[in-house]
C-alpha cells in the first residue's frame, strides 16, 4: 500500500492553528466550504468553482476526512427554485423545512410524523409512496439520498464537497466498506464515467479508487482538525433550505 506524506498534518502543523485561528470560535458550515457539482449530461470533467476561479480536472485527489448522510424530499419532480419539504443529516430523522408540499400527499406525508415537524425518515424512504418505485415515471425514490464526502486536497487548508448521488451510491458504499484504513487515512481519488439511467438519459456516475494512505499519526491529526468539527457539521439539524442535493446524477 502507497503511503502518501500530508506534511500539513504533522503534528506540530500549522495548517490546524490557521484552521482555529479563522474559525474564532465558530462551527463549520457546508456554506463555507466549496461544493463541487457533477456535471450534467454525462460530464467527465470536475470543475472546481473558487470564488470565480475555476479549475478543470478529470479526477479528484484528496483525503477523505469526512462522509455525511443526507436526504431531502422535494415538492415536485422537477423542483427548479423551490424548497425541500423534508431534510435529513442522518437518513434516520427528517426534519420539515417548506410548508409548500408541490404535488406530495399530505396524508401520505403525515402518517411519518413523529413530533414537531419531525418525521421518521427510514420508513419514510421504504415506504410505497417515498420509496423504491415512487421516483419520476416509476424509477427509484421519491426521496433523494447521498452521501456527502469531504476531500481535502494536497495543499490545500480546507476540503472540497462532493455529493454522491443514487446512481453512485451502488458503487461507492461497498468501496468504502473495503478501505484498509479508517477514511480519514486514507487517499482517494474520484473520477467520472458516461453512463444511462434506466430511462435512457446520459448522466455522470462517480468512480472512486483508493490512491494510498498517510501515516497514523498524521491521520490522528486530520481526525482531530477535520474529520470531528466536520462530523458535527454534518450532524447538525438542517436550518431552512440550506441543504442541498446534487440534481444532476439519475437514479
């Protein structure tokens, strides 16, 4: 197995210190951090958007310091600027965000109610009316799922998001279930693949491969300066609509 030196996070780096100095105090937040979007219509090229410069890339190579859980439930199919009905960070809880439920049952919705604009989002997600088969024209899911990963880069002070989307899922879950090392020791890099959706429609499908791993002690370092403060980041409850799911990757 390749290991890949990170000297940011030796243990003395002072990559964590600019990390705590910036934040004052502060969480961190998805907004701050720069999401990277698949592109649309079977895209093979990354392009990473900061702050108006864009750098292009067929591949993605970082530590994977962090994977969040996320769902949404939108109003319609094809929700264009609306808000989602539902958020979740864990896929276990849902949280309600829009009073605007589009096209969606309010009955149908309301039978998930488990408290104060809380829904129990796993049977929600296997239900008939948000699970498999409930999707636009019959195919997978009402209700979106993803993971969201956090690469930080080589050189790089804070991770790049990016969202792993149903038609990626398949393949990404059982490659993280097979890393040697804990995620956040370990070097990934994410390509992207031409496929079609049962539908026929071209859209961009993750590929991932395992690159290396850094040294335990550097890993211990980016548990503590990433992975941590971006698990709770992650955890926290959804405020409004700030969530957001890729809609370009099919089912």
């Amino acid at each position: 197995m390749k290991t890949v030196d990170y000297p940011a996070l030796a243990a003395d780096s002072r990559q964590a210190k600019i990390i705590a100095a910036n934040l004052d105090g502060e969480p961190m937040n998805e907004q701050d951090l720069i999401k990277v979007p698949t592109p649309a219509g079977g895209g093979t090229t990354w392009n990473v958007d900061n702050n108006g410069n864009v750098e292009s890339t067929d591949e993605i190579v970082g530590l994977l310091v962090a994977i969040g859980k996320k769902g949404v439930l939108w109003p319609k199919d094809d929700p264009s600027e609306m808000r989602p009905v539902l958020v979740s960070n864990d896929l276990l809880v849902g949280y309600r965000v829009s009073d605007d439920l589009g096209d969606i049952d309010p009955k149908a919705l309301e039978k998930f109610r488990v408290g104060d604009r809380r829904y129990d989002w796993a049977a929600l997600s296997a239900s008939p009316e948000f699970g498999y088969g409930s999707g636009k024209s019959g195919a997978g899911k009402k209700v979106k799922e993803a993971r969201v990963l956090a690469i930080l880069r080589q050189g790089d002070v804070w991770p790049l998001l990016v969202s792993i989307g149903p038609g990626s899922l398949r393949g990404f879950l059982p490659f993280t279930k097979r890393l040697p090392d804990f995620h956040y020791a370990c070097v990934v890099g994410l390509k992207l693949q031409k496929v079609k959706s049962s539908g026929g429609q071209p859209y961009s499908q993750i590929v991932p491969r395992l690159v290396g791993t850094i040294t335990p002690e550097q890993a211990e370092v980016a548990r503590v300066t990433y992975t941590e403060p971006l698990k709770r980041m992650f955890n926290a409850p959804p405020s409004g609509a700030t969530v957001t799911v890729d809609a370009h990757e099919e089912e």
